[in-house]
C-alpha cells in the first residue's frame, strides 16, 4: 500500500503576494494600452489634417470637401503658374543664400564658445539662444523697427538677413554638440606630430564636423523655406516668397492647387529633417 505525503498548504502570505503580482500586472498592462490608445489619438489630431490636404490635392472638384475623383491637373497647373513660379525662385534665393551665411558663422560660433575662453563667452551663450526662446511675432517686429530706423528697403535682402538671424542659432547649437563630443587629443597628437593649430584643426577638427555642419544647413534650409511670419514683416514689393503668396491664396479661396504647393512643401520638409538628423547621428557614430 502506497503511502500518500501530503501537500504543504500554500501559506497565505504567498498567496497574497501572489495575487498582488497579478494586479500590478495588470495594471502596468492597462496603463500600457490607455498610454498607446491617447498617442494614437494625438497622433491622429495632428496629422489627419495633413493626410487630408494630400488626399484632397489630387480631387477633380474645385470644393476642397468633397471628392469627385482622382486627377494630377493641379499639379501641372501648379507649374504654370507665373506667380507660383516667382514666389518659389524667391523662396529658393532667400533659403539658399541665408543658409550658406548662417552655417558659416553659426559653424564660427560653435567653434569659438567650444575651444576659447573670452570675456565676453557668457553673454555671447546667453545671446545665442535668443532667437530660439523669442517668439517669432516679436522678433519679426523687431527685426522690421530695425530696418524703418536704420531706412533700409524691405525686399529680399531684409528677409535674407532676418532668416540668417534666427538661422545661426539653430546651426551653432548642433554643431557644438558635435563639437562637444570630438576627442581632443587627437588634434594634440597632430600638433606631436608638427602640424600647426590651423593644420591640425583643418585636417582633423573639421573633418569630423562635416556631417553636425551639413545637418545644421539642411534643418536651418529647412526653417527657411517654411518661413512666414518673419518673412511677412520683412518683406516688400516684389520679393513675396511661397509661404506668404500661399497665405495670400488662401485668404480668396481654398482650392486644390493650394493643397498641391503645400504638399510639395511637406514633401520637401518631410525629406529634409530625416536627412538632418541622419546626418548627425552619422557624426556622432563617426
């Protein structure tokens, strides 16, 4: 006759433990799904509009709301249009050349607070963050009361410089972080190695700030092709860029043709910032 062992009795503190495991498992699940289930609304509240504005720039209808069917006709007007045209050459001039001045001095500036010490460092830090903390409303005012008291003429080379403003702030911040992360020593070993400071910064420095400078040109490029508010105060006759003719258009009527230039626009935005950031991480990983 086989003899039976009994079980151990399961002691209450176990079973309590136990059961207080399964509810904070529980609710590490619920809290999981409610926090998914709101990024995906919001996610929704902000980009619905913009998959609406594509969807509704290839409608046959001139009604922005209603879809009678599939064409590429305001595409192809869109090209032909001589005002569009125009605005998109100024656009393309004042994002171009602003792009080019800020990442050179945006690049001197970086360099300059990272390696140097001078008098004046703490306010030339504090004043580089400016153009980011300052709303852009109050500094297009600015920048407009600047050039009414210095009788300078608003047209392209007013938004040139104010796009250069804010700019140079954006391109010195990703550059110093990449500038942050540089060993120095290597640059010390080409001194060891009778390389001046200029030859060792040229050859080894620089290098390596190639991919922070490219990123900080593509996002200030970026910034400055998608610029109204600033653009707006600081523009005159003759010198409206595709931003503010948009608004212009808008204001008359919303048809598709404004859908088409504004989802080339976030076409174009939306290839430039990846491109940006991978370029850092690039530099970074280097």
């Amino acid at each position: 006759m086989a003899i039976q062992i009994p079980k151990p009795a399961v002691q209450p503190q176990v079973r309590l433990a136990y059961k207080a495991k399964e509810k904070a498992s529980f609710l590490r699940r619920l809290w999981h799904w409610l926090f998914n289930g709101y990024a995906g609304l919001f996610y929704f509240f902000l980009y619905a509009p913009i998959i609406l504005l594509i969807f509704f720039s290839f409608n046959v209808s001139r009604f922005p709301t209603y879809w009678t069917g599939f064409t590429l006709d305001w595409y192809v007007k869109l090209f032909g249009n001589h005002l569009i045209g125009s605005a998109l050459k100024n656009t393309l001039i004042v994002s171009i050349t602003s792009t080019i001045i800020a990442t050179i001095i945006g690049t001197m500036i970086a360099v300059a607070i990272e390696r140097y010490r001078f008098r004046t460092k703490p306010a030339v830090n504090a004043a580089l963050f400016m153009p980011i903390i300052i709303p852009d409303i109050a500094m297009a005012i600015m920048l407009l009361a600047f050039f009414v008291r210095i009788s300078m003429p608003l047209g392209l080379t007013t938004i040139i410089i104010s796009h250069v403003a804010f700019n140079i702030a954006f391109v010195a911040i990703i550059v110093r972080a990449r500038m942050a992360s540089i060993d120095m020593t290597m640059e010390e070993a080409a001194n060891d190695l009778y390389a001046n400071e200029w030859q060792a910064f040229w050859r080894v420095t620089f290098p390596m700030l190639v991919p922070a400078i490219l990123g900080g040109a593509l996002f200030a490029f970026t910034l400055s092709i998608d610029d109204y508010v600033i653009t707006s105060f600081t523009s005159g006759p003759g010198s409206t860029t595709l931003p503010v003719r948009i608004v212009g258009m808008i204001r008359k009527n919303v048809t598709p043709e404004i859908n088409a230039v504004s989802t080339m626009m976030l076409m174009v935005s939306m290839l430039l910032v990846p491109l940006s950031l991978w370029l850092q991480r690039r530099g970074d990983m280097d």
